[in-house]
C-alpha cells in the first residue's frame, strides 16, 4: 500500500513538473541564450510608433570631408560663349564650385611576365643569373595580393568556392579554379598554423582570460570551436569534444588569475586563481524566472542588484575610491541576504542554489580594473564563425576546421592593435608584386 501511494506522489509530481513546464514562458535572447536573429519580430506598425528613426535630436551633421590632395582634378570652363559663340579667354575663368566624387578604379589583375637570363662573364666565363626581386619568385602563380583576396572571400566574407571563383572573375577578370582556390587556402593556413604558435604563448601569460564555446560541424560531425581572449591576443581552436582536456591541452601548465566565462562546467574547472562568471547570462537567467513567477521580488531584486553592479563598474573611474569602496560593501551585504533567503519555487531556489555555489565568482570585476563583468568579448568573436558555418555548411576535414580556426586568430588579434583582416592575410604571403619595383 506504501509503494503504491509513493508511486502516485511520484506520477503527481511528474505531472505538475510537465504543467510548469507548459507555462513557461516563450525563450528569447533576454530570458535565455538564444540568439537575437531567433526572437520573434514584432510588427514594423507598432515599431514605427514607438521609435523615432534617424540621429537623436541635436545630432551634429555628418558631412564627408574633402580630400587635400585627390588623386584626379577635372576643370570644366566653358570655352566658347553661349550667345556670340567668340571664343572665350581662359584666364578670366572665375571657380564658382568644387565637388569630388569617390569611385572605384576598374578591378582587373596585371599579367606580370618574368624573363630571367643567364650571363656568362667574358673574362672567367662563369655563367651567371640574378635572383628576381621578393614577390616575383619564379616559382609563383599568383602575387601575395591577389591571393589574399582569395583567402578574404572565403575566410571573412564566407564565400563558397564556386562564389570565390566568380567573384574573381566578374571583379577582377581572373580565371581560377577551385582546385587553384584550394591551393592558396592550403598556403595561407599553412602559414598561419605556423605563426599562430605566438598567439598560444601569449594567452598562456595572460592573467585575465574569456573564453566560450560555440557548436561547429567538421566532416559530417559534431565539433566545438572554442575562444580564449586577452588584452593582447585571442585564440581559436576547433577540437571534437566540449570537455575540460580542450582548456588543458590550450593552458598546458599556465593559471590564470582571472577566467571569465558563463557557467559551463568545463569552464569552471578551468585553473585559475579566482573565476568571474558572466553577469549577461545571469540577467537573462534571472529574466527568465521573473517572466515565469511576475509577483516573486527575489529574482526582480537580485536582478536589479547585477544590474547596479555593472552600473558601479561603468562608473567606477566617477567615484571617489572610499566611496567606491563603501558601495561594493553594501551590495555584497544585500546580496548576501537574498541568498539567505528562504524560497518556496523550484526555478529560483535553483539560481540561489548556483549562486551560493560560485559565491565568490560574481562580483570579482568590482575588485580588477582589467576584468569586465560580462564575457561579451569572447562571444562576440564566436559571432563571425557562427555564420561562416551557417552560409557554408562548415568544414569538410580536420586541416580545414584547424586553418580556418588559425587564420581566425591572426585577424582578431590583429584587430586588437588596429591591423585590418586584410592586411594581416596579405602577410601570409608576404610581399605583394604591384607596383612593380624593378
């Protein structure tokens, strides 16, 4: 008769747990992960109401600057008189109007043809032949620009290969096939598989790292790329697991003082002297709770409280240090009390059972000036290749998932000291052949 009535208690429990469930809320990018580009777009009507389109009131115009020095100059005087049709002097031309208009040079490749000889001295008879200069080896097909170019198609515009090689011939007029498009990329990622080893030695210095993980297909099967920042470096990685081993294998015996991530269990088993966890996703855990339980102030308060921190953060170089000081106090006493509060629902009771877990992983970016409180910077890297495996359907072996994650690395780290995409593929290939220096 017990077992029995402990069966019904349990078939009960399951059921109201699947009614909970039922009522939750829909997800969005405020309540949960899902990315924005998933939320459920309202009506452009009710939008237009709401909303005043255009720069805020009292924005300074924008207006494009001149050129000092343009590259072309057209004058256009009249030279023969309208009414009498006498030929006008030139001299007495008076400018009335200046305009410039920026346009695009017609992008088409230059054949370069390369005739090395030999010599032979007429006084030793020694035969003799100079090197070409750097960028015009014998042994090259196409100059450091143009594959370049290649590689920024595929690699930062997400270009297929059938569209790469259209896009080279409609833009450019070169004929190329994709197996010559395969070589390049081959070049380039071996390149960057080499020089992506300074980027490894960086991050395993730095005190402050982000790191995230975002899902990747290779093959035909399921990977992770994964991203570890710095101030001065950001590494990418794509491995087959989603385990601690990947942080192992990328930190080798290197603690860090400060790991930022979200509360992924791998991620807090990273070592490292103190964790931060990510303030965004706990807002829009706590954002989630509020949508579900609208009268429970637990979540409303712990929200707004993370809310307050990031503020104090932002104004941390406004407030005197005592002041500063005095603040962060009060609000770990308050948060310490609503942790201590007793709740009687399932959903908060979980974040404060979290919570009281990594106590002293919230708030450690009101102590460091070189930490932040969200871990935006990592996801915001992963961004681009969460495209790059939507338009392209992802990598289809393990060396291209290894060189498109190195080339990857170079570019953002690169962007952190100013250096654009470009620019830094273009130093894969080192010196480009145009102009010709002879």
């Amino acid at each position: 008769m017990i077992d029995l009535v402990l069966e019904k208690q349990a078939e009960i429990e399951a059921l109201r747990m699947k009614l909970d469930k039922g009522k939750k809320p829909p997800t969005n990018s405020g309540n949960s992960s899902q990315p924005p580009s998933k939320d459920q777009k309202g009506n452009l009507a009710s939008k237009r109401k709401k909303h005043k389109h255009g720069p805020p009131q009292g924005h300074a115009k924008f207006e494009r600057k001149f050129v000092s020095q343009p590259d072309h100059v057209v004058e256009i005087k009249p030279t023969v008189c309208q009414e009498c049709q006498s030929e006008l002097d030139q001299a007495t031309a008076v400018l009335v109007d200046v305009n410039q208009i920026t346009e695009l040079p017609q992008a088409k490749a230059e054949v370069i043809e390369l005739r090395q000889y030999s010599v032979e001295c007429a006084c030793c008879g020694f035969s003799q032949q100079d090197e070409p200069p750097v960028g015009l080896e014998m042994e090259r097909t196409f100059g450091a620009r143009l594959e370049a170019t290649v590689v920024y198609y595929r690699q930062e515009q997400h270009m297929s290969y059938v569209r790469t090689r259209a896009a080279l011939h409609n833009l450019h007029g070169v004929e190329i096939s994709e197996g010559g498009i395969d070589k390049i990329m081959h070049r380039a990622g071996n390149q960057a598989i080499k020089d992506v080893k300074v980027i490894e030695a960086e991050i395993q210095q730095s005190a402050v790292i982000y790191s995230d993980e975002t899902s990747s297909r290779v093959d035909g099967n399921n990977y992770w790329q994964w991203v570890f920042c710095s101030a001065n470096a950001i590494l990418h990685v794509i491995r087959f697991n989603r385990s601690f081993d990947v942080i192992k294998e990328i930190m080798s015996i290197h603690k860090a003082e400060v790991w930022v991530s979200d509360c992924y269990g791998a991620q807090m088993m990273a070592c490292s002297k103190k964790h931060q966890l990510c303030l965004a996703h706990q807002l829009r855990n706590l954002m989630a709770v509020i949508e579900l339980y609208p009268k429970d102030f637990w979540a409303k308060h712990l929200h707004l409280l993370f809310r307050y921190a990031i503020l104090l953060h932002n104004q941390r170089q406004k407030i005197p240090e005592a002041e500063f000081l005095n603040r962060i106090e009060r609000l770990e006493c308050l948060f310490d009390e609503l942790l201590n509060q007793m709740l009687d629902k399932p959903e908060p009771r979980r974040i404060q059972k979290r919570y009281r877990k990594y106590r002293q992983a919230l708030f450690v970016f009101l102590y460091r000036t070189d930490v932040n409180p969200t871990n935006n910077l990592s996801e915001q890297r992963l961004r681009p290749s969460v495209i790059h495996r939507k338009v392209t359907g992802c990598f289809r072996s393990d060396w291209g998932a290894k060189s498109y994650a190195a080339i990857k690395s170079l570019i953002d780290t690169g962007a952190l000291s100013g250096t654009n995409s470009f620019q830094v593929i273009q130093n894969l290939f080192g010196t480009p052949a145009l102009p010709l220096r002879v």
